[in-house]
C-alpha cells in the first residue's frame, strides 16, 4: 500500500472519535430537528406532520416572544459590558505594577465558581431585606430595589452576577494585551502621542481580532443563559415568583423556555422548532458580526 | 501618586471580586439567627462548624461529590485519549482531512448546546440510556472541539526532526502519537484535564436533563435540589455552595499555570 493511502487511513482512525460524534451527536440533530420542528411530536406518540404549525403558534405565543425579548435585552447589555470591563481590568492589570499576579488571581478566582453555586450566592448576596449589597446601599441612603421581586431588577441583577464572572474575558485580552510588541509604543511616545490616542491608535487596533472573537462568544454564550435563571427560579422568587421565569416571568430566557417545552410539557415538535429559529438567530448574528468586522478588524502581522 | 492611584483601584476591583465570596464563607459558619441578623458582620459572633456537619447528614452530599468525582475522572480519560488523538490526526499525518476537518471543528465551538440537545436525548431515550451515567459519559470520549484545538495548537509547537526520524525508522502513527507526542505532551494534557474536571464538576444542564434518580446526583444537580427543600436557611445554603466551591479553589492554586495558558490560547474556558 502506498503511503499516501496509509496516511489516509491513518487520519481517519485518529480522527474517528470527533467524525462519528459529529455525525451522530451534531449533524444528525440538526437535519432531524428540522424534520421535528414540522411535527407534532411527544416521546409518548411518533410524529404527525403539521407543516409550519409551530412555527405558526410560537410567534402568536406571549411566552416565546417574551423569552427571546429577554434573551436579547442580556445579549445587547451583558455582552458590551461584560467586554468593556474585561477590557478594562486587563489594561489595569497591565500597568507594570508590583503585585500583578496577585490581582489577577483575586479578578479570576470568581470565574470558576460553578454556576450553581454562583448563583445562590448572588441570591443571597441580592437578598432584599438581608442581603449585603441592599445593606451596603442603604449606608449611602441609594435606594435599595427588590431584585428578584421587582421585574424591572432582575435582568439587572443577573448583568451584576455576570460581571463578577469577567475574569476569562480579562485574562484574554491581558495575554492579547502583553503580545502587542513594545516598540510600537515607544515609536508613537516619539512622536509624542497621547495615552488615549495610543489606546485609539495601537491598543483597539492591535486588540480588535480578540474583541472580535470574543464578541461573538459572548453573545453565543448569552444566548443560552440557563442555570442563573433555574436556579434564581428556585431559590430567589419563592412562591410567588411564578414558575421557572421569575417575576412576571422577566428572567424567561429562550433556553429555558425550550427546556420547558421539550421536558416539562413534552412538546419535542415546538421545542425544535425553537432550537432552530436558535440556530438560525445565532448563525445569523455571528455572520453578521463577521460581515461587519473587516471595517473595524485589522489582522496585522508584525 | 501616579504610582498608588491604580493600586487604589486594583484594590478596590480586588474587593468587588473577593468579598461576595468572603461573604459566602462567612455566612456559612453563622448560626442561623446570626445568617439572618441585619448586619454587616463578616466574621461569624461563633464559628459554627455543625453547619458543614448538617449538610453532609440532612442531605447525602458526600454521594453526589463521589458521582461528580467518579463522572470528571472518566472524563478526563475520555478526553486525554479522544481529543489527542484527533489533535494528532490534524497536526502529525498528512491527510486532506487535516485542512478539510479542522475548520469544522472550530465552528462546532459556537454550536448552542440547545440546538442539538432534543435530538440527542431522543437517541438516548430511544437506547434506554436516559436516567444512567452514559448519556454524561459518551460525550467525552467522542473529543471535544475545544481540547482539540487546545491539543493541536500544542503538537504543531513540537520539533518535527523527532517524529520525522520515527517516520524514516518505519515507526507507524501509533508507534509516533504513543511513544513521542504523548509523553511530551504532559503540560497540555495537565490543561485538558483541568478544564474537564471544571466542566464535569460545574455542569448543571447535563445531569438535569438526563438524571432523575437522587442517589445519582452531581453536586450541581444536588445544590440545586438542598436550595429547594431549605429555603430559608442561608447558613447551610452558604455551607453546601462553600463545599461545591472549594474544590476547584484548590485545584486552581494547583494548577493555576495551566488554566491561564489554556484559556489565553484558546480563548475560551473549557
């Protein structure tokens, strides 16, 4: 056998973990979900095809429009502020100052704390009558919001929570940060430019392929927002929270409503379709983000 | 004062960062009255060590730190053996698959997990296999995009002489992944291991859809369910979120080298 041949062969047994994953755990549940998607559909019952009936029913459905209203209110905000203030702590860590190591340690250490834990910590942290941050503000007399009671404060809340979770974003563009070579610096020091025009002019520049990576996670990432909002369901509102949405169901996110819709209420046909207007709304802004990037995104060599 | 102002902020951030979790420690050594007393106390008026005593009796939360345990060591194996193996394939053969595969495998990374996830419980379903470990299992012997790349990124770094003088030996791509790039890859396996303890341990989703029985329960999965039942008792509440917390603390400290090289190269965590 010729090497080439061997070599092919050899590529694809090391390959075969992620090719048969791929097939059956990725590319099959796309196409399938389609399929589903037109059907009415339960684990009890086979599929009986209905045409575009979900798709019909979920944009008359109050609840649908609403957890994909507040999927993109935390997708328009968390995402720019979780980067401006990842951006922000990388650049202060980046100062040449003593005790580095220790900072970033302290910054990054919240990022790890899973999920769940996370946040319950920030329920109780958020407490209205016992909670730390409440007793804080009201030291300094600023009003202090019911967070997970009021409506109007609970995506806020969870925007807080997300921000005390930046530490990967900040460590990324602190390695982005000290790749961006020195010389480029000292040449606009010549020419006597100042640190918000060097920030402008070399930093953003240099930094946007990581801004633009990380944008497009972040958004991702804010689109399946799950577990704050489970758990906030069950440990913050109590009662009279309503189910899993939180108050006046203001914390109902797409993935959440999917969960519902496919292991509370079995309905596998209308939970598909749900994940692929996901998959086409999440295609779709990441292509439109990339679209975009080459105004904005310059890829330098050195 | 140019140099004390950014240590003022640092400090200040420092504190943002640090205290919610001074906070959780704190609370989880008050006794209840004490938890819920209106203060600003961060040091308990008696260190309660019953709370940690309590959550291990009122609920079997040393199982589910077993099952978690038990699930992230497999893992890891499945991972450590899939994703090398993959990352070998794209970086050490010549194959067109390399340039081909690679791109799609990057692009699965922005897959939302719930695009795919009725489908897959819908085979698992049909296999009999909801309600077991394997659907949390199977997953990680089939690699993972993310330690692919993290792995591959680390190969092509290697000198290329040793493997090309194995290649003239005769060595086959066994003979080269087994006794040449593994051994030298024990930094990027430390990473990869890591990384999948984290997932493993923090995984929430996973163990919700796909396990009902409690005796099978994760941390997260148990966490979860001990918030349900005691609701208003926030010291035990900080104690069992403490215990779920501090195992990856101290795997940090450990490994600290690894999670920020990991994550700077990949860009992404886990």
């Amino acid at each position: 056998m010729k090497k080439k041949h061997k070599d092919t062969i050899a590529g694809l047994l090391f390959a075969s973990p992620w090719i048969i994953g791929f097939l059956i755990f990725t590319l099959y549940p796309i196409i399938i979900s389609l399929y589903y998607g037109f059907t009415d559909f339960s684990i009890f019952k086979p599929p009986i095809f209905v045409g575009l009936d979900n798709y019909k029913a979920l944009f008359k459905d109050e609840l649908f429009i609403k957890s994909l209203n507040n999927t993109l209110y935390m997708t328009a905000f968390a995402t720019p502020i979780n980067l401006l203030f990842g951006l922000g702590t990388a650049m202060l860590l980046n100062m040449k100052i003593k005790g580095m190591s220790f900072y970033r340690t302290i910054f990054y250490i919240p990022s790890i704390v899973p999920q769940v834990a996370a946040t319950i910590l920030w329920v109780w942290i958020l407490n209205a009558r016992y909670g730390l941050l409440n007793n804080i503000l009201k030291i300094f007399g600023i009003y202090q919001p019911n967070w997970f009671q009021d409506p109007n404060y609970t995506k806020p809340a969870l925007i807080i929570m997300g921000m005390w979770a930046t530490g990967t974003i900040m460590i990324i563009f602190l390695a982005a940060l000290q790749d961006i070579p020195r010389s480029f610096y000292e040449s606009a020091d010549i020419d006597g430019a100042n640190n918000w025009n060097k920030f402008i002019k070399i930093t953003l520049p240099t930094l946007s392929p990581v801004i633009l990576y990380q944008l497009i996670v972040s958004i991702i990432f804010n689109f399946q927002i799950f577990t704050q909002a489970w758990v906030i369901g069950e440990a913050g509102g109590g009662g009279n929270a309503g189910l899993f949405g939180g108050p006046e169901n203001s914390i109902l996110f797409y993935a959440t409503y999917i969960f519902y819709n496919a292991f509370s209420y079995f309905k596998m046909g209308k939970a598909s379709a749900m994940a692929w207007i996901l998959f086409i709304i999440t295609a779709f802004i990441t292509w439109l983000v990339f679209k975009t990037s080459n105004k904005w995104v310059t890829y330098g060599g050195e | 004062m140019k140099k004390i102002l950014p240590h003022i902020v640092l400090i200040l951030i420092g504190i943002m960062f640090i205290f919610p979790f001074l906070w959780l420690l704190s609370t989880s050594f008050k006794s209840g009255t004490d938890a819920s007393a209106l203060s600003l106390n961060l040091i308990p008026k008696k260190i309660n060590w019953e709370n940690y005593k309590e959550i291990f009796v009122k609920v079997p939360f040393l199982r589910y730190c077993i099952n978690t345990l038990f699930l992230a060591i497999i893992g890891i194996v499945g991972q450590m053996l899939t994703s090398s193996m993959v990352a070998y394939s794209l970086s050490g053969i010549n194959w067109w698959g390399k340039k081909v595969l690679f791109p799609i495998i990057l692009s699965t990374i922005l897959l939302p997990y719930q695009v795919t996830m009725i489908p897959v419980y819908l085979i698992y379903n049909k296999l009999h296999l909801v309600g077991t470990y394997w659907p949390l299992i199977i997953p990680y012997f089939l690699a993972s995009a993310i330690n692919i790349f993290l792995m591959r990124q680390f190969f092509i770094t290697l000198p290329t002489s040793l493997m090309e003088a194995a290649s003239i030996d005769g060595a086959s791509h066994f003979t080269i992944y087994t006794k040449i790039i593994l051994p030298l890859s024990k930094p990027v396996l430390a990473a990869v291991s890591v990384f999948t303890f984290l997932n493993v341990w923090s995984d929430f989703l996973g163990p919700l859809i796909y396990i009902n029985n409690q005796s099978m329960f994760t941390v997260s999965l148990g966490l979860k369910s001990f918030i349900g039942e005691h609701s208003v008792e926030w010291n035990l509440i900080m104690a069992a979120s403490a215990v779920t917390t501090i195992p990856i603390i101290i795997i940090f400290f450990f490994a600290q080298k690894q999670f920020i090289e990991g994550i700077t190269l990949t860009g992404i965590k886990g």
